[in-house]
C-alpha cells in the first residue's frame, strides 16, 4: 500500500504510526511489516514520539550533517545535507505484526522524518504474513 505524507517544513518529523496500522490488510494477524521510503532525503525510524525529543533528533541531524557547509553534491541542487541526513536515518524498518497490528514497544513510534522539504512523499508499507 502507498501512503502519501505531505509537509510544509524542510526538515520536519511526522507520525506515521497509527497510518501505517491502518495499512495492515485484514486478516493478517502475525507477520512482518515493512515501511519503506522512496526518496533519497527523506527517512523513518522507530523511536519515541515526544515533542521535545522531534526536537532533539532535528537538532542531532543538524550538527550530524550541518546545512551550509561546502558540499560537492549542492553544485547540482543544494540539497546534499538532506540527502546525508536521510543515509543516517535510513530508509526502511520493518516491524513485527502481533494480533493484527504493529507490535511496537510502549513508547516506540515509526517516524517518517523530511530532511528537504516541503514536499509530497510516498512511503511503501508491505506487510508479509507469518506462515
């Protein structure tokens, strides 16, 4: 299934979780679930969803991969700190299926974070049943 996240920031770090729920066909009670992002400056990870801590990650990727410096790759579209933001962040995880939902830890969420927008990006989720 394809799901479409629209934001309106360049770097901002989206929720996904309760989307990608809904995203796991009926009937499919274990198994593995599996979101994948198609772009090369945008990411998703699991982690907590709290306010300050979006915060905290924007802030890490920022010191981790810093807008402004010289990069070789900005000749072309002055975006390469976005797009080495996105390799560190990664562009898939893949999540258990229990009892018909993402089988998550308590306080783990699945983060889609934009590191060049705003834009319109299409996240794959794929859910495989257990046998």
């Amino acid at each position: 299934m394809e799901l479409e996240i629209e934001t309106d920031e360049r770097v901002t770090v989206e929720d996904v979780t309760s989307t990608v729920a809904e995203a796991v066909p009926d009937g499919v009670e274990r198994g593995v679930c599996t979101v994948f992002v198609r772009h090369t400056t945008a990411g998703v990870c699991v982690n907590e969803h709290e306010r300050r801590l979006l915060g905290d990650i924007e802030r890490a990727l920022d010191r981790l991969a810093p807008s402004g410096e010289e990069y070789a790759h900005d000749e072309i579209d002055d975006n390469a700190d976005a797009h080495l933001r996105a390799m560190l962040l990664g562009s898939s995880v893949s999540i258990p299926v229990a009892d018909g939902d993402p089988n998550l830890g308590t306080w783990q969420s699945i983060l889609f974070v934009e590191c060049d927008g705003p834009r319109t990006r299409t996240l794959d989720v794929t859910t495989t049943p257990a046998p």
